[in-house]
C-alpha cells in the first residue's frame, strides 16, 4: 500500500484526483498484475450508466504516455518498477530525448 500511496503522491494534481477517486484504503488491494485483470477494471471505472465503456487499453495508453511527458524522470523510473511485468507492454516507447 505504501507504494501506492507514493505513486498517487507524485502523479500532477487532475491526475491524482482520478487516482484516488473511490479508493478506500481499509478495502484488499486487488492484484492487477495482467493486462486481463487490469483493463476491465479500467473499463469499469470509465463506464457511466447507459454508455458502453471507452477502449481501456487506449486510454490507458494515453495516461501512460502523459505520465511519461509530465513526470519527473526519477519518478517514471519509479512508477515502471512498481508496474507489474504483465502491465509493461502497455507502457509507450520511451518520449524522453536521450
């Protein structure tokens, strides 16, 4: 839970909210350690009443390219060691020059 906590700690302030939006720390941390556990949870969160969910997987693309391009460099490095292996080929070629 405590790298959970420092991720969403670290993430720019409109994505934090969405980050810890419902998130109740006395609940089991369920492990998404795959693309398959991951992107329908993704897809629930994003689903509203009477519209079918966006493509989860692209807007998770999306965030973690945003990510890439707004977070400090020593933070990304962080945040990709936390992610599960399942979860690495969602996250984009890196952005940053060399």
């Amino acid at each position: 839970m405590q790298d959970a906590l420092h991720v969403g700690n670290q993430l720019p302030m409109l994505m934090r909210g969405f980050y810890f939006d419902h998130w109740d720390p006395s609940k089991k941390l369920v492990p998404l350690r795959n693309r398959n556990d991951f992107l329908p949870v993704v897809a629930a969160y994003m689903s509203r009443e009477g519209e079918a969910a966006s493509d989860a997987e692209l807007v998770t693309r999306a965030i973690f390219r945003l990510l890439e391009r707004k977070t400090a460099e020593g933070e990304i490095d962080d945040l990709r060691r936390l992610l599960p292996a399942g979860l690495h080929d969602l996250w984009p070629p890196t952005l940053r020059a060399a």
